[in-house]
C-alpha cells in the first residue's frame, strides 16, 4: 500500500511543482502552526497485548464477534490498557464496537471488520451529535465516549457494508431531522431528545465524543451508514494514511465538530460528500455551547469524490486557525475544491482560514464562499472574515472564484494569491464583500494583477 501511495504522489507533485509553487503571499499566519503540532502528541499504551481470538472470536462472517472483542477490551481494561489486536480474517460484528480509555484496536494486515444492518443491534441510544445537534441516538458503529488515550491502527479494513437498509433511510429522514432541529431551536432538554427505535437518523460508522488524544493511523473505510469518521467535542487528534472508498449517501469522510488541536495527514479520499469537513454545532445550540473548532492541520491529503475541503455547514459555534497545505486532487472532484459554507439563521464565525499549495484536476468549483447555503434561513447571517487562499491551480472548473456574502455581514477580508485556472466557465462572482485582494490570480488566461476590490454587493 506504501508504494503505491508513492508512486501517485509523484505523479501529483510533478504537476504541484510545476503549476503552483510559485512565490506566495506574505507569512499570515502560518507561523501558527508550528506551535499547534507541537501541542498534538499521538497516545501511547502500555505494552500489552490481547488477540480477540483469545476470546472467542471466530474469522468468519457468519459468526458473530462482538462478544469476543468486549472481553477482550475487558481483559485489556483490567490491566490498565494496551493493544486489542483482531489479526488477519473476515469477522461479523453484530452490533457497535464500544471503545474504553487507553486502548489500542489494531486492525492486522488482512483483517476486514465488517458490521450488522439490523436497525436494532445498535441499541440503546447513546449520545451523540446529528448533523450539528446533540440527541440520543443509534450507536455508531466503533464509538468511544468520553474516553482518553484511544487509537484505531492497522492496515485492515473497516467496512460499515451500508448499502442495504442504511442506506434506505434518507428517504424517510426528513420528518425526524426537522424534528430533531426544531427541538434544538426550541431548547427542548437534551435528555428528551431521544431518537433511535422507530426513527430514521442514521448512526455514523466511526465516531470519538468528547474524548482526548486519539490516533486513527492506516486503516481503509467503506461504506458507512452516514458520516465515515466523525470527531466531537474532542481535543489533541492525529488522522494519519487512512483510505476511504465511501460511495453511500452522505458518506463524509472526517468531520470535525468542535474540536481543537487536530492533525489530518497523508489520507486518501474517495467519498460520496465532503472529504473533510471543519463544522461546530448548529443553530441555537452550537452558539450558546460556543465550543469551536479550532487549531486544524490538513497536510498531503489527495481529494476525490463530492466536495473536497469544507468548512461548514454547521459552524455556529466558529471555527478558526485552520491550516491545509500541499494537497492534491485523486481524479474528479464532483462538486467543489475549497468550499466555505453556511447559511442566514445559523449565526457563528469562519475567520483564520488559511489554505496554499493545492492542485486540482477537474471540478465544480475552485473555491466558494457562501453564506446563503441551500438559500436557508434569515436572521442570523454568518461572519467569513480572514480568508488566505494561495498557490491554487485547477485544470477545468465550473466556477473559478465565488464569494457570497449578505448584506447585514458581507464577506471581510478574503485574500487570493498566485491562483491559476486553465479553463473556467465560469470566472469571478463576488457579492457582498469587502476587502478581497486578488494577486497574480489568472483565469481562462486572464490576468487578476494586484486587483483590490473594496465593496461589491
């Protein structure tokens, strides 16, 4: 898998090098990040080991194997931590996989977890965040709650095998999603805020609840019921070479949700959604929790699929000091590179968006700006403010540059340099926006030179 890795990564910085590294802006900031990977130290276990095999469990899917890697977390809990190891098989979980502090689930070389698509396995509730809102809910699939010391390892294979009764439910989801928004509008008590049993939210495959120094490292993900790896009111996270071919709805590949001090590095996306998303709560609840997502490295990441980079949609509670460099596109990205996102009802603040050295093939957009996502909402307009994009290159997009504010809180500030799109069928659309500076930014072979736009509406 290492190889092959290498030999696309050359293939994508011989174009980066060509198309892109050219003289950029000034620092802006990025002297930032040396101190927020200097303050992200990957866990460490105790030397113990425990094999699932140990505990009964059986490389076979039509046996169940949730019971032997439980007594294994057991066994491993007991002694203060280590490594829970399922070695190379196929093997049937028939409900969630519940992880505990200072534990280490390594996927062997071979290994391939996949999961039950009975609704019901999945119960009782637990609590999770759906889509920005707190509720109680289907258990995602590996989920750890509060845990700290927590990693997920191994060159195997995670497979949510989502494309059966999951899959489905989108189509019956709408009721309960309004319902579940309309509950965190109407500051209705979290604890009555129960889902589950006769509702259609799906679980995501992978989630971490306000939990402290996780590692993922290695590991392939396929198919999972709704977001692929999904990280919440968690702090100090390394996302390290992951795969991800995720084609089933709504399959994001790393949401981040109010967290701080996260690292996402050197991951392979192909995912039916956001690759990866920086989101902090929604509406009524998110900006009176004020918990953001701050201090994020995106690094030598490959994008493929639906939208690459995201910020948003639900972002009420800020995001900022966010830092992605030298990445690449996998193919065709279906919708947008860089895509900063929100809506008028949600409130919050976007600023400290800092991204450079990122090539892209073909796609929607280049880079989008919108704060009337999916023409939603009125009366609380989001804040974009401090965005630096530089050394962009894209061969064919739909649009090149699109920044949208509102009237009552236009775009401040969003600052682009040594852009290059080859072809655009659309080029620059800006409204409601003030301070965009475009430096050597050229498209459909026209030149932006040290152009200032103070106020566009």
């Amino acid at each position: 898998m290492k190889s092959k890795r290498f030999i696309v990564m050359l293939g994508f910085m011989s174009m980066f090098a060509a198309c892109v590294q050219q003289p950029g802006a000034d620092d802006h900031g990025w002297a930032t990040v040396t101190s927020i990977l200097e303050s992200i130290v990957p866990p460490k276990f105790p030397e113990n080991e425990f094999s699932i095999l140990e505990f009964g469990a059986i490389p076979n899917v039509n046996a169940d194997s949730k019971p032997a890697i439980e007594k294994a977390i057991e066994a491993c809990v007991l002694v203060s931590g280590g490594k829970v190891i399922v070695p190379s098989g196929h093997y049937f979980f028939k409900g969630p996989i519940h992880l505990q502090s200072n534990i280490h689930l390594h996927i062997s070389e071979g290994a391939y977890l996949s999961f039950s698509q009975e609704p019901s396995d999945y119960l009782p509730v637990v609590l999770t965040s759906w889509e920005g809102t707190r509720t109680y809910n289907y258990s995602p699939f590996i989920y750890a709650f509060g845990k700290s010391n927590v990693a997920i390892t191994g060159t195997g294979t995670i497979d949510g095998n989502a494309g059966g009764v999951f899959n489905q439910w989108q189509k019956g989801q709408k009721k309960d999603q309004q319902l579940l928004r309309q509950m965190n509008n109407d500051n209705i008590p979290l604890e009555k805020r129960v889902f589950g049993s006769d509702h259609f939210l799906r679980p995501q495959l992978i989630q971490f609840y306000n939990c402290k120094n996780v590692l993922m490292q290695d590991v392939t993900i396929l198919d999972a019921p709704f977001w692929c790896v999904h990280l919440v009111f968690s702090k100090n996270i390394v996302v390290d070479h992951l795969t991800f071919d995720s084609q089933q709805l709504n399959n994001d590949g790393v949401d981040v949700e109010s967290c701080e001090d996260v690292l996402i590095k050197n991951v392979l996306f192909n995912n039916n959604d956001d690759n990866i998303s920086i989101k902090a709560g929604r509406d009524r609840e998110g900006r009176e929790l004020g918990r953001p997502s701050r201090n994020i490295v995106v690094r030598n990441c490959q994008f493929k699929g639906h939208n690459a980079f995201a910020v948003g949609s639900e972002m009420s509670g800020g995001v900022s000091q966010v830092f992605v460099e030298n990445c690449n596109f996998r193919g065709k990205v279906n919708n947008n590179g860089i895509y900063l996102k929100s809506n008028k009802d949600r409130g919050g603040k976007i600023s400290d968006i800092y991204v450079r050295n990122v090539t892209f093939g073909q796609a929607g957009a280049a880079i989008l700006i919108d704060s009337d996502y999916k023409n939603e909402g009125e009366g609380l307009p989001p804040r974009f403010e401090n965005i630096h994009i530089e050394n962009i290159c894209a061969e064919e997009v739909g649009r090149a540059i699109q920044i949208k504010g509102t009237e009552e809180e236009p775009v401040d500030g969003v600052f682009l340099t040594n852009i290059v799109i080859q072809k655009a069928g659309k080029a620059v659309s800006i409204e409601n926006a003030i301070n965009v500076k475009m430096d050597r930014v050229t498209i459909n072979g026209q030149i932006y030179q040290n152009k200032t736009i103070p106020s566009v509406n």
